[in-house]
C-alpha cells in the first residue's frame, strides 16, 4: 500500500512540475503553433501537386477533397488504421511481443512498476551495462523516456518520470548504434532517414542551459522551420551530460559540440538525413514482411542500427518501436532536402494519392445543402437549432 501511495505521489509531483512551469507552457504552446502552421502548409502544397484542394476545418482538421471524395487530416494524422491498431502498436510491450513472433531482432527488455524496481536493478545488473527507461504507453515522441540509467538512484528517477505517463514500466537494454526511421505504406517502402541526437555548439561563454535556450529561440524565429518542438533538459539529458563530466550548467569551450542527449526525438534539421538508397534489401524486406503481417497501413519502424547498408541479424541491429502515427515531417525537415527519396513524389503526396486512388480513409462528400428556414405555426415551435439558416 505504501509503494502505491508513493506511486501516485510521484506522479502527481511530475504533473504538478509541468504546470508550474509557466515559461515552459508557453513555450510549449509556441511550439504547437509552429507544427500547425507547418502542417497546414505541407498539406495544402500535397494536395495541390495531386490536383485535390485543402482547406482548414473543424477541431484542428484539414479537409482535402478530390474527384468527389475527401478526407481528413490532422498534424500528421491521416485516416487509414483504426484507433484499436493505434493503440495496439502504441503498446511498446505488445510490440515487442508481436516483433518477436516474427522473428525480428528486438533489444532485451522486461516490465515493472515503481513498486518493483529491484526486479529491473537485477535485469540491469546482468546485462552489465545502461537501460533504457520508457512508459509501456501514453505518449509518444520520447516523452518520458530515459537513457543512461546505471544505478539504483538513476533508476528510481528515471522510473519515477516514465511513471507519470503510464504506471507500467519498460525496462531496455541500452544498444549502441544510429536511430533509423523507415516508411511503409501498405506494405510498399517509401523513405528512410536517419536521425542522429541534438547538439550545442560552445561559445566559451553560455552555459549548456543558456546554449538550448537559444537553439529553441532559433528554432521559433528562423525560416525555413528547422525543427518542431523543443530542445529539452531533461532526466535523459543530465544522464547523458555526466557521462561527459558535464552538467547544464558547464560552460563549452568555443566551437565544441556535444550530443546533449542521446534520444533523438528533439533533433532539428541539420541532424536528419535520408538514407532511403543505403537501407540493405533484406531490410526493408524484413520491414515490409512485418507491417504486411501486422495489417498496419501506415508505419514507421524505428530502428537502432550500426550499418544500415547490410542486414539487421549478426547483432548490427534492432527493431524498436512501430509507429503508426509516423510523423511525416521526419522526412521534410532533413539537412539536405533536395536528396532523391526512393519515390518520385514527397511523402505527403504519395499518401493522400494513395487514399484517394484506393478509396481509403476517405468519405464520399454530399451535395453542400442549404438549410432553408423551417415553417412553423407558432414560432415557439421551433428549436434553437433549427432557427440557424
């Protein structure tokens, strides 16, 4: 009882931190502006190329039409698998499960609670070597997860954070290699990048802290949009600073760089690159063979890989994670943008094509009726709606 009570309060603490954090909100909600904008212009110019209008909607959607047909989208939402597949690929756990039965090279990994974190201390202690901390569920976009985790003390604070996203625990083994991103669409390969982690450039002068809180300026301010959310210092990044014998608040020699995190999550532009030409076929293979089996339509697998130019097995690498929300601004915001893509077409337009042409994920539109104003007796017949023209 006592451990669940300390459960919850943990995760209250982190809830409570966020909203105290009123800089940080605002931020936050600078940030959700910029990715709008960015998505309502990647849209509409896909649309355009495909011949289909885009117009802004309710709630947040896009509505884009084409040939009598439209569909909705939503950042970088589409409508093609259900919400049950969403939430089923959002399960790390069950994921890893679902790769293993096919036979995909998946880390090690084991789940727990806050409450029975000496199971996790023992698993760490017979790899030998770091873990990674992860909420089974509930987020995305590495929120809540941690690298770098050695130690009992790392651990609990590690699995304190992930534990305000979801109460079940995934506990990883650390693997060493460069974060792929591949895009299937019903079952067809489409693009890959490779996404390597943010960096801080030295001055001699601004400490770490101060060095992230330009990059983020830059990153509301410069056009064209390098990246779309914030750089954060967070558990993951103070771990991956003490490895280097530093702290957020050191200073950098000028012209130094340094990985200030290993998740790559909060990367920008000039950090991702597409690698669509060098993925090894048994590769891709291996991922069009996983998706086409799952019935996913739209994924993204992510990879951890030392070569991406021969195949996963031998120990070069790990299938992580399948995203069935792949955010499709991964394959704009690169550091070459202008790099042929294994399809002819951007990323976007190939997508909505592909919904139109197939007829999926897209409703038949109506004929726009005007709603004339109803007859009545007595105007207290009618009902608030129905006096709207």
């Amino acid at each position: 009882m006592f451990e669940l009570l300390k459960e919850q309060f943990w995760r209250a603490w982190y809830r409570m931190h966020f909203f105290v954090d009123v800089p940080g909100i605002a931020q936050l909600l600078e940030f959700r502006k910029l990715r709008k904008a960015y998505y309502e212009a990647l849209w509409r110019d896909a649309a355009a190329s495909i011949g289909a209008s885009a117009t802004p909607w309710r709630s947040g959607y896009m509505r884009i039409e084409r040939d009598g047909l439209a569909t909705f989208v939503r950042g970088g939402e589409v409508m093609l698998d259900s919400h049950l597949m969403l939430d089923l690929m959002g399960d790390k756990a069950v994921t890893a499960q679902l790769l293993r039965e096919r036979g995909a090279p998946v880390p090690h990994a084991m789940t727990c609670t806050v409450r029975n974190l000496e199971q996790a201390l023992a698993f760490m202690t017979d790899l030998g070597g770091p873990v990674v901390v992860k909420p089974v569920s509930g987020t995305g976009g590495g929120r809540g997860v941690t690298t770098g985790v050695t130690d009992m003390a790392s651990l609990g604070a590690a699995a304190r954070l992930a534990a305000r996203f979801d109460t079940e625990l995934m506990i990883e083994k650390q693997v060493e290699g460069h974060s792929y991103r591949l895009l299937y669409l019903d079952g067809r390969f489409i693009d890959a990048v490779r996404r390597d982690a943010p960096v801080v450039v030295g001055d001699g002068r601004s400490t770490i802290r101060k060095l992230v809180a330009a990059e983020n300026t830059r990153r509301l301010g410069e056009q064209p949009v390098r990246a779309l959310s914030p750089l954060k210092i967070d558990r993951d990044c103070r771990n991956h600073l003490k490895t280097l014998g530093l702290k957020p608040s050191s200073r950098l020699a000028e012209g130094r760089v340094i990985d200030v995190k290993r998740a790559v999550n909060e990367n920008c532009a000039a950090r991702n690159r597409r690698v669509g030409a060098s993925v090894h076929p048994d590769t891709i293979e291996l991922g069009r063979r996983i998706v086409t089996e799952l019935g996913v339509q739209f994924a993204g697998l992510d990879l951890l890989c030392r070569d991406i130019s021969v195949p996963l097995d031998g120990g070069n690498g790990y299938i992580n994670e399948v995203n069935t929300t792949p955010g499709i601004h991964h394959h704009y915001l690169v550091s070459e943008p202008r790099t042929a893509a294994p399809v002819a077409a951007p990323v976007a337009s190939v997508v909505l094509d592909h919904l139109f042409a197939k007829k999926l994920g897209v409703v038949r539109c109506g004929p726009r009726v005007t709603r004339k104003q109803p007859r009545a007796d007595n105007v207290r017949d009618l009902k608030p709606l129905e006096l709207a023209s």
